[in-house]
C-alpha cells in the first residue's frame, strides 16, 4: 500500500513539474518614470497681471501671483464651462509672489502580441488630481485626473498617493495589405501644431501601405464638441452622427508630407444646447447642426544637416441653428520650423500663428475665430507665455475657441510669434540650449478694453462699457473700444539636459518672460484712482515673470 501511494504521489510530482505549453501570447512592457519640480514668481516689483499686489487685502484669498486655475462646470461665466482653466488672480500663489510645486508620474507601456497577427497595447499612468490650481477657484466641483499628481497628501508611507489611470488602449490587427487599429490612442500627425501625442482619438483607422504612399482611412467616434467626454451621458442629446476621416502620407529618403481631413455632422437638441431662439415674444434654447471640416497638410524634410518643418490647419464649422439661420466659422493657423546642424551646434529658427475673433465684424454670420496651436509645437521655444498663461488670450482652455485640445497646458491662440534656438552639446551626454520667442495678438479689434475683470472673469462686454472704462481710466472720451496694443511680450529660456546614467536624464529650465502692452488695457486692475484703491484701473507696465523647472526623467 505504501509502495502504490509512492508511485502514485512520484507520477504527481512529475505531471506537476513537466514543462507546461507557453502561452500564445507575448508580453513586453516599457515604462518612464519623471520627478520634477517648478518654481513660478514675479520679480521687480509688484505689478501683478491683475494689478498692484500691495493695495490688495492681505488677508484675503486673492493675492499673490496670477496663473492658471480651474472654473468647475457649475460657474455660470460665458466660454469657461466643463471644468477648463483660466488665468486667474491669485491662480499660482494666493498670497506672495511666488508658487512652488513638485510632482511626479510614471507612465507604463504594456504589449501583449495575441500572435502574429493580433497585438494590444495600452498607456496607464500612475496620477492624481489637480488640485494643486484651486487656491482661489469659485464654486464646487471635482478637478479633473491628470498625469502628474503631488506627493504631499498623507504623513503615512503606505497611504495611496496616487491613482492608476489607464488612459489608452488599443488593438491591432496586422494584415499582409496593411493594419486595422481600433481603440483609444493619441494620434500625432505632422509636425505636432494640430494633432500631437496629447490628442486623443477613439477611432477605428486602417493604415495601408503603397510603395511611399500611406493611406489612413478612419472613423472617429466619441468625440464631443461642448464637453469632455467623460461628462457626456452615453446617450446624451449632443451626438455625433458623422466623423469619417483621411490621411495620406508620402515618405521618400528626406522628405515627408502628408494630408488629413475629417468630416463632423454634430447635433444637439433644445434641450443641450446654449444657443437661443426668439419665438413670438419669448425666447427658447435652439437646436443647432454643425457640419465641421479639419484639414491639415504638413510638410517635414531632413537630410542630416538642413532640417524644415510646416503645417497648416483650417477648421470649418457650418452652424445651422433652428430658428436662427446659418452660421460659419473659419479657422486657421501656420507652424513653420527651419534650421540646420553642424557638428555640435543645432540652430533653429520658429515662425506661427493663428487666426482670431474680430468683434467689429460687420457680418455677424461669419466669424473669424481662435484654432489654437498645439504647445507640444512650441516646447522647444517658449514655457511661461504660452504653456502657463496661454499668452493672457485663455487661448486652448475655453471649449468655444474650438480648441482640439484642453489639458493643462495652454495653447497659442489669436497670436502670431516668432522664436530662434540655440543648442550646443558639450558633450555626448550633456545639451545646453537657448530660446527666444516674440509674439503678438493677431486680431487688432479682437478684445475689448477692460475685457477681463481684476479677478480673471469677464469683464467689459459691450464697446460702450470699454469705451465708458477707458475714459473712466484715462480721461478721454470716444476712445477706441478695444486694445490699442496687441503686444503679448517676449521670452527667454535657457536650459541643459544631462544624461547621468543610461536611461536617466535630469533637464534644467529657466524661462523669464516680460509680459508686453497689450495687458495694460485688457485686464482690469487693481490700483490707485484720484488716490482710493479700485478694482476696475488701468495699470500700464507688469512686471516680469519666471519660471524654473528641473527635473529627472527614468525610462525603463
């Protein structure tokens, strides 16, 4: 009896530790890891964006350094809906003239190759909630999850810090004639000034390859155009009935350019939308269609010396309103990049800009309006006027500007600029860098005087209540009603990148921007008037701004 319960446990123990048939499919991952740590303060004095910080109460809770903060869905202010950012007073710093942050993230890269045909990949994030912008944010509402997350909310080790997010996935199914993708994505296309790796794409495409020619016919779908989509009912009143897509693309040795248009019929009943009707002697909410038309053409050429970049966008939105009659909107904007490289030295020179709202438009059913440039473009060049205080226009954080995207960073909106770069590597490890960037306001007649309150909401409206400020402020009557100077101002940055180790990279970076003329008249300030404080003033000159930023960046 012994002898068989042996043999039988001896035959366990071998089935048990046969080599078991691999599984079918593949797992690899990549990841990164980034700590970084920002410093943002007003040096020379004072003169805060919204006015003179020493005649505010210092008790109070909107002082110190204007920035970016959160409006949450539930603040009735006109374009600030659906929980986007704005500058605000008191957005950076609610007291001081300075604001300090640090943050962390790491991001994860997961494959799974089914077999050789099928593979599916994902983006997950360890982040958090951006609460680091609501010092003074008005109203209630949960901040939106983000990337990066501070590392200061618990005493305790093992308290969580942060929350897995995962924030693509995809599927793809690779054929002999090309590849069929089906999931959430980014989606860059070009040179990154309309469709950069922060654009998300819930879309079915198909890639298919022609000798140089790549054909990427899509469908795009859950894509909202009031809201974010997380803040959309699965069968809202406000849908997407059409979103077909586009691309072709041309590689050939150096040279590389492409096309992609997209195609939109949206709809929304009385109910969802903001529009209104007069009917008789009352007034209700209109159903509106919009045919929406996005086209990018974009050129790259590169032959390890000279280098030239461009693209151009154009967004078409054609507003049928029920009751109201027609409606258009043109959109545009240019990126152009161009520079060469000769030995350790790498010179580029920026030029962008995009079209902007005309208030004095004499037909009102064709608007000019904002179609904001991606900032992924102007990394390179700019980190203060554009990526925190989105050049004082709110451009890429208001969801009627049309933006294509709204995360934290701001985008370059009704405004042109042009930038110059230096970089110089020391060593094979080790990139130091310089930057220059001038912009300016495109439409001259675009915002009206006083047009944003010393609080950083909206201020004048109509032209005679700009017209009524100025004179308020200077004495004169029947001034011009908008900003007389459309100068946004200009920025330095200077930087290093040192590889340590391998895979491991610190980045230095320290940006001054000296904001230009055109905040004397567009924002309302906080001043002295016949010798008593105001909230309503004008102060001519702000003080410069800077910004410091280091960091280290792990890959894995």
């Amino acid at each position: 009896m012994k002898k068989s319960i042996g043999i039988i446990l001896l035959v366990l123990c071998a089935v048990t530790l046969l080599p078991l048939p691999s599984a079918a499919w593949e797992f690899s991952m990549k990841g990164e890891y980034e700590w970084r740590w920002r410093w943002f303060g007003r040096v020379g004095g004072p003169r805060d964006l919204f006015g003179n910080m020493n005649l505010q109460d210092p008790g109070g809770t909107l002082v110190g350094l204007a920035g970016p903060n959160i409006y949450p869905q539930s603040n009735p202010t006109p374009n600030f809906n659906s929980s986007n950012m704005r500058i605000v007073r008191g957005g950076f710093s609610a007291s001081g003239s300075d604001a300090h942050m640090d943050e962390q993230r790491a991001t994860f890269f997961p494959s799974f190759m089914i077999n050789p045909a099928v593979s599916f990949h994902s983006v997950m994030t360890i982040g958090g909630y951006r609460n680091k912008y609501a010092q003074s944010a008005n109203g209630v509402g949960i901040p939106p999850f983000e990337r990066y997350y501070t590392d200061r909310t618990s005493l305790n080790a093992f308290d969580t810090a942060a929350i897995l997010s995962v924030e693509q996935w995809k599927v793809l199914w690779h054929l002999p004639w090309g590849t069929l993708s089906l999931g959430m994505k980014d989606f860059p296309i070009g040179t990154g000034a309309t469709l950069a790796k922060n654009t998300r794409a819930s879309a079915f495409f198909i890639s298919v390859p022609y000798g140089p020619f790549t054909f990427l016919p899509g469908i795009w779908t859950s894509r909202t155009r009031f809201s974010e989509g997380w803040n959309t009912g699965p069968d809202g009143a406000k849908k997407n009935t059409s979103y077909p897509s586009l691309g072709i693309m041309y590689r050939s040795g150096a040279i590389e350019f492409g096309w992609l248009g997209a195609w939109r019929i949206y709809s929304a009943n009385a109910y969802e939308s903001p529009f209104f009707r007069t009917v008789g002697d009352t007034t209700e909410k209109a159903p509106f269609d919009d045919y929406t038309d996005l086209e990018v053409l974009y050129m790259k050429y590169s032959n390890g010396r000279f280098f030239f970049n461009a693209e151009y966008g154009m967004l078409n939105v054609d507003r049928r309103l029920v009751g109201r009659g027609p409606s258009y909107s043109i959109c545009r904007h240019f990126f152009v990049e161009l520079g060469a490289m000769a030995g350790p030295t790498k010179i580029s020179l920026m030029g962008a800009g995009t079209t902007g709202f005309a208030h004095n438009n004499p037909n009102k059913t064709i608007t000019c309006v904002p179609m904001s440039i991606n900032y992924q473009a102007l990394q390179p060049f700019e980190s203060l006027m554009f990526n925190a205080y989105a050049g004082g226009n709110n451009g890429g954080w208001t969801s009627l500007s049309i933006p294509l995207t709204s995360d934290e960073n701001g985008q370059m909106a009704d405004a042109f600029g042009f930038g110059a770069r230096l970089d110089y590597a020391v060593a094979a490890n080790l990139n130091v860098w310089g930057s220059y960037l001038w912009a300016h306001r495109t439409e001259q007649n675009g915002t009206l005087a006083g047009g944003t309150a010393s609080t950083g909401g909206v201020g004048n409206t109509t032209a005679a209540a700009a017209q009524a400020w100025k004179q308020l402020n200077t004495g004169f009557a029947g001034l011009n009603p908008y900003v007389d100077n459309g100068f946004i101002g200009w920025e330095v940055d200077l930087g290093v990148d040192w590889k340590i180790l391998e895979n491991t990279v610190m980045t230095f970076r320290w940006a001054y921007w000296q904001p230009g003329e055109w905040f004397d008249q567009a924002y309302q300030a906080v001043t002295l008037r016949s010798g008593a404080v105001v909230t309503d003033g004008m102060l001519i000159g702000r003080d410069p701004i800077t910004h410091f930023r280091g960091g280290v960046e792990v890959a894995f």
